[in-house]
C-alpha cells in the first residue's frame, strides 16, 4: 500500500507531533553523518525542539570549532554593518533638521499670534501652525477631561461617606427612640401620688380577711 502524501503543516495533536520530531530529528542526524562519512565533509547541526530543548550534532571536533571557522570563513559579512550605520546617521540627521525647522514656524507662529499679527507667515506655514494648534488644543480638552473625572470620582466618593454616616445617624436615633419608649413617663404633676390609710385598710382588709 502507497503512503500518502505528508501535509506540509504544524500538526495539531502534541502526541503525534513529539513523535514525529523524534523520527525525523533521529533520521535527519542519521543522514548527516552519513553525508560526513561518505563525502568527508564536516557538519555541524543545531536542532531546537518546541520546548526549547537543544540537540546539535558536529561530525569532526565540536560545535564551537565549527562556528569558529564560519566566523573565520565570512570576513566579508561584517563590513555589511558599515552603510547601515550611514544611513541610521543620516536619518538622525534629517529628522533633526525637520525639528529645527518646525520648532522655527512653531515659534514665528508663536510671534504672529501673540504679537497681533506682526510679521508674515508663507501658507505651508499656517498649515503646520494649525496642525500643531489642533494636537495642543486635543491634549488640552483631554487634560481636562481627565481632571472633570477626578473630581467626579471625589464627588461620589464623598457622597457616599455621607450617606454611610447619615445611615449611622439615623439607626442611633432609631436606637435611642426604642430605649425612650421603654423607660416609665414622668407627670407633671409636683406632689406625689398618695393613697389615704382608710383606704388603704380597706384595701388589704378585702384582700386578705382583714
């Protein structure tokens, strides 16, 4: 029976994808060493696994020998850095200029608006001048924005101290109020209840066979 064609693509099960690199990692150093054998060549492989484990593989010497020699082998790679530093320092130079300039319309415009119009300002600077306007008056209303926030939170927050404490208020009078029921009214009357004696014999005599 044909095998059938290998898709080209992660395989999704973590299963059949450890194996899989356990089988070709093990068939792809197997090979390399053949090669090494049979052509005399020197090989050196480096294989990082998904996890981030290392298996590398060097035919004659080690590793660290291999790489000395490529390094050795590809002077020419490094001058390669040269012309990119050129053009990073280029860049650095023309953005500093763009900044001069624009700090100097910023300032002309600066001039021609607090100094009532004195001087003149060409149209590509009126532009520029507006476009800054614009981002500074965004940053101003979103300043303000967030300072109208702040106080809103204070002000709930205060709010809700106070409703607390009129809660707490409010059931120590209900507190107070129940505790005031409880206790005997006092009359208003200055002389005390009296009972006269007569009756009070009387009284005890129907009570208790006086």
């Amino acid at each position: 029976m044909a095998r059938g064609k290998v898709q080209m693509k992660k395989i999704e099960n973590p299963v059949h994808r450890q194996v899989t690199f356990c089988k070709r990692r093990a068939g792809l150093l197997k090979k390399a060493k053949e090669l090494s054998v049979l052509c005399d060549a020197d090989i050196g492989v480096l294989i990082y696994s998904s996890h981030g484990k290392l298996f590398e593989l060097a035919t004659n010497g080690s590793m660290q020998g291999l790489i000395e020699r490529y390094m050795k082998t590809k002077p020419a790679r490094v001058p390669q850095a040269e012309p990119v530093m050129e053009t990073q320092t280029l860049d650095a130079k023309k953005e500093c200029n763009l900044l001069k300039q624009e700090i100097e319309i910023l300032q002309k415009g600066l001039k021609y608006m607090f100094g009532g119009g004195a001087g003149t300002m060409s149209l590509d600077e009126l532009q520029v001048l507006e476009k800054h306007l614009e981002l500074w008056i965004y940053h101003v209303r979103s300043a303000k924005m967030d300072i109208l926030l702040q106080e809103i939170q204070l002000l709930r927050n205060s709010e809700g101290i106070l409703t607390a404490a009129n809660k707490y208020l409010q059931d120590k009078i209900e507190e107070n109020s129940g505790v005031t029921n409880l206790m005997p009214v006092a009359t208003d009357s200055p002389y005390p209840l009296t009972i006269p004696n007569d009756d009070i014999i009387s009284l005890l005599g129907s009570n208790f066979g006086f």
